[in-house]
C-alpha cells in the first residue's frame, strides 16, 4: 500500500515539473522571442542607416539615388566628394583688399568621410541574420510631389522571414500579421519621406 501511495507521489511530483516546465517555457518562449528580435532588428537597422548615409552622399555628388548595390559600394570605395575650402572672411574687407581670402575646392574620399575606418563596405548589401547571400532589396526613381516638383527617392527593405531566419516559425508568421509591412524598410518608392525608416 505504502509503496502505491508513493509510486502515485513521485508521478504526481513528475507531472507537476512538467507543467511548471511547460507554463515556464509557453511564457518565456515570446519574450525570448521579441529579445532575439530586438536584437536583430537593431543590427539591420544600422545597416539600414548606413545604406542611407551612402545614398544621400551618392546623390550629393551625382543629384540622385542609385538602385544598385554595385554602383553604391563602388561609389563608396573609390569616389570622393568636392568640399569647398575656405580660409578668411569676405567680410572682413582689409583681408579682401590684401588677398588674404582663400576659396578652393578639394576633394575627399567618400569611404573616408562617411565611414569609419575598416568599414565592409561589400557587406552592405546584405541582411544581417539572413540566409548566406541575401540582399536588401533596394530601389531608385524620381517622383512628383503633390507641388509638381520632381523628387528623387530611393527605398531599402529587409523582411521578417529573412531577419529571423532560424527563430519560431509561428511567432514570425503572428509578427507579420500584425504589420503593414512584414519587415524593416529605409525611404519610400512612392513618396518622399526625407529617407525616413520604418522603426522612426
């Protein structure tokens, strides 16, 4: 009887742990989730910030976006940008009389400038998380404004499947049910946003 008595209590010890284990892990699953998430966003999303640093450089030089990564990350590594160097004011008029005024205009290199030093500036294409080779999707076009002013735009995307290739399926599938737009975006193709970014 006593040996009954106690089989039945290990059991009921044994299926207690389970469903504390289980509880445990049905709670803790999405707030590991939305940390891992938190996470890998934060990666992409300076990504994201650098790709636009690299666009708005780009079209201060050539007056547009590039829809291309290859022309982005040449233009990164091996252009440079025309700076004005100024020494003097023209308002001091005793400088301007003895020529002590200096305007020239110098140049210097992009990857210099915008990034730091050892940047990998071939990664910028891709998703950081995602499988190996997959790129943000970017674009370039010019769009009139509601003031027919015709503006340039550029948009960089990166989706949720992709950032969170390797976490709960179901989670991810619940994630982009709750959003416009399943993922992280830099820009907008179809109005000018200032190259704003979906998480701003």
């Amino acid at each position: 009887m006593k040996a009954a008595k106690y089989i039945a209590q290990v059991i009921l010890l044994g299926v207690i742990a389970a469903l504390v284990y289980f509880i445990y892990t049905g709670v803790m699953k999405p707030i590991d989730f939305d940390r891992e998430q938190e996470a890998r966003y934060e990666k992409v999303i300076q990504r994201l910030k650098d790709i636009r640093t690299a666009q708005v450089a780009y079209k201060s030089v050539y007056g547009n976006y590039t829809g291309s990564f290859d022309t982005l990350i040449n233009f990164v590594k091996t252009d440079s940008f025309p700076v004005l160097y100024a020494e003097g004011s023209l308002d001091d008029s005793l400088a301007v009389m003895q020529g002590k005024i200096v305007r020239d205009t110098i140049y210097i290199m992009v990857r210099d400038s915008i990034f730091d030093k050892g940047y990998p500036f071939d990664s910028l294409r891709y998703v950081p998380f995602a499988p190996t080779g997959t790129e943000f999707e970017m674009q370039a076009d010019k769009i009139m404004t509601a003031s027919k002013v015709e503006v340039p735009v550029f948009q960089a995307t990166a989706r949720n499947f992709d950032i969170l290739t390797g976490m709960d399926r179901q989670l991810i599938i619940n994630l982009n049910d709750l959003t416009d737009f399943p993922g992280l975006k830099v820009g907008d193709i179809s109005e000018a946003n200032n190259n704003a970014g979906n998480w701003e």
